[in-house]
C-alpha cells in the first residue's frame, strides 16, 4: 500500500535497477534495438520460467546479449560465481567487493 510519505517502490532490490538501467543503456548504444529486447522480454514471460517480472528480465537480458556475441555464457558463469565467491567471504556489513585481478 502507498502512502503519502512512503511511495511504491519500482524495484524491490538493487540488483532489479541495475539490470533496468544496463538493459536500456544497451539500446541505447545501439546493440539492440527496443523492439528486439521486448520480443526478447516477452519470450521469457511466454515461458513462463519464473513468475518475477525482473527475473524474466534478467534472463531475457543474458539471452540476448550472448545471441548478439557481447558475452558468452560461459563469461556469465564465471563473474555469477565470482560475485558469489566475494558475498561468500565478505564479513557482514561491508560491501561486497569483486577482485576483478588488475
């Protein structure tokens, strides 16, 4: 319920804007078009995998850049488990940093 001190919020976790703001940056730069990311968006809901609007759109995000060759889903596995790794051991209150080796 929203009140006048208190609006709905648009996304329940960080990770759901952030998946928003990349999908539009994308089209933005031209490596999609929009027409091309809601047929993408509108294939996930179709398969109905998962019933969470972000992370129908989180798997139409990776399906979509790897069909257009800006990653591959091996490259995706490897940063998932890498992130994993660094939550796994980061103490509790601090942010979760991702050594990226440079």
């Amino acid at each position: 319920m929203t009140t006048l001190n208190q609006p709905e919020k648009v996304f329940a976790e960080p990770w759901e804007a952030q998946a928003f703001a990349l999908a539009v940056k994308l089209s933005e730069q031209g490596y999609f078009t929009w027409k091309e990311w809601s047929e993408a968006l509108a294939a996930e809901i179709k398969a109905g995998v998962d019933q969470s609007y972000y992370h129908n759109w989180l798997r139409a995000l990776e399906r979509l850049v790897t069909a257009k060759g800006l990653t591959t889903p091996e490259a995706m596995l490897t940063r998932k488990e890498a992130w994993a790794d660094a939550y796994r051991h980061t103490p509790h209150g601090k942010p979760v940093v991702l050594n990226t080796g440079h």
